[in-house]
C-alpha cells in the first residue's frame, strides 16, 4: 500500500496504473465469475435455475476479496461490493449448499462420518448412475 510505504503520504505517481475502460473492467470481472468452478447436483438442484459454486469460499466475502487478489494481479480496478454482489444476484449464484441436495452419504462425509474410500466408492456408483 503506498500510504504505508511513503512517508510524505502522497502516492508516488512514477507508475501510474493504466486507466481501463467500463467495458474492460466488465470484461474481466465476467470472465472471473464464469471461471469459477461450479457445482453438480445430486438432488433438487438438477432442477434448480440458481448456479451453486463449489465450496472453496465459505462466505460471500472470501470470494470478494478472492476477485480483488485476482484483478490486482491482472493489473484491473476491481468493482466495489455493491455491483459485485449484484451480479451474483442477477446470474443467480450462490455459495449456499442446501443440505436436502445431499444425500445421507455425502452429507455424513461432510460431517467427517464416512471415510474417504466409502465416500469416493459412493462418488463413483452417483457418477454411473448419471450417464
């Protein structure tokens, strides 16, 4: 942060930050959310119109603050919160599991109830049984 690193307070404008445009922020911040990896359905969300991401973000926030890592390393002016949750809410995607999309096996894995091989062997019958 350069607040922290100059002591006069008065950001060094020795490397400006490229100016993008609307549409490249948009650009960006569209193809991070359809990068995110998604999740199948046992259940009732086979049926469901809402995108459920994968649980490697327990909270609305994590994943934020995720974007903000990414589009600082793509060098891009992150969107602030408010549009960020908005898309969420206008693509219908949630972080949520709904535990009556679980059956009892997955749900007792969850719960660390089941071994990994039972689970991975309950996987593997689920994933046939959808072909």
């Amino acid at each position: 942060m350069w607040a922290l690193s100059n002591q006069s307070g008065i950001p060094n404008l020795a490397e400006p930050r490229p100016l993008q445009t609307q549409t490249e922020r948009q650009h960006h911040f569209e193809s991070f959310l359809d990068a995110l990896p998604k999740m199948e359905s046992h259940y009732c969300r086979a049926n469901s119109t809402r995108t459920y991401l994968e649980p490697n973000w327990s909270t609305l926030t994590e994943l934020y603050s995720f974007y903000q890592k990414q589009a600082a390393e793509d060098n891009i002016k992150h969107f602030l919160w408010t549009h960020f949750s908005q898309e969420l809410k206008k693509r219908n995607m949630t972080l949520f599991q709904n535990r009556k999309d679980q059956c009892d096996t997955c749900f007792a894995f969850t719960q660390s109830r089941v071994d990994q091989s039972s689970y991975d062997s309950h996987i593997l019958r689920q994933t046939r049984k959808i072909k």
